[in-house]
C-alpha cells in the first residue's frame, strides 16, 4: 500500500527540488531554496486535491496515509541534503530569520489556539477500542 503514496511523494519531491533550485537561481544563490516546503505543499495539495475528488483507489489512499504519518522524518532526510552549512556561514542574516521564524511560530500558536469555540472533548476509549489498537 505504501507504495502508491511513494509515487507522489517521488513526483513532489522532483518537482519540489527543480523549482527550488530555480528560485535559488532567480534570487543569485547557488543553492536550493525552499525545495523541501514546496514538495511537502506539493504533496499535501494534489493527495487533498485527488482524494476530494476520489481519484485515487483505497490503497492508494492508504500509501498517502502512511507518508503523512511519515511528513518528519522525511522531511528531515529531504533537507539532508542542503547545504545548511553554507547558509549558516553566509552571515548572521541566515541565523536572524531562522530566529525570527521560530519566534513569530510561538507567537502564532497562541493566536491561533485563540480562534473559535472550544470543542467537545473526545468521549473516553472503551476497553474493546483499546484492544483492537
């Protein structure tokens, strides 16, 4: 089943890395940027898009559950290959919005947790549940 999912993970990937280096090159750095968020967005909007649309078949669907339960780790082994080392020795501007960026994502969590109504609270898991997990 992980197989289907492979297949667009692979598309998004490559086309992630290609747009990546060309906003690299557009921007006059010889490096990728931002291929590894831009194939994670590929990912998350054509598996909505197919599945919203029921275009895929259920073990394909279950390939593309199993990579977003993946989105970490694979995510960490795609920027495993940048070059974090050439961007951290490009000055402190590189350092600064790293920062920035992780300051303004505490920040937000707690607007964002702000927003709408409290929810119902999930009922508890009965003795028959817990076993089938």
């Amino acid at each position: 089943m992980a197989i289907y999912g492979l297949t667009l993970l692979s598309f998004c990937f490559f086309a992630g890395t290609y747009i990546g280096d060309l906003l690299g090159k557009v921007l006059g750095v010889n490096s990728n940027v931002g291929g590894v968020g831009i194939a994670m967005l590929l990912l998350i909007l054509i598996s909505d898009k197919l599945m919203t649309e029921n275009k895929l078949s259920k073990a394909a669907q279950q390939g593309v559950l199993f990579w977003s339960a993946m989105y970490i780790p694979v995510v960490v082994a795609m920027t495993a290959i940048q070059n974090v080392v050439s961007a951290v020795s490009g000055g402190p501007m590189a350092i600064l919005a790293g920062v920035l960026a992780v300051a303004a994502s505490f920040v937000f969590v707690k607007v964002l947790d702000k927003i709408g109504e409290p929810g119902t609270p999930l009922p508890p898991v009965d003795e028959k549940t817990k076993e089938a997990l």
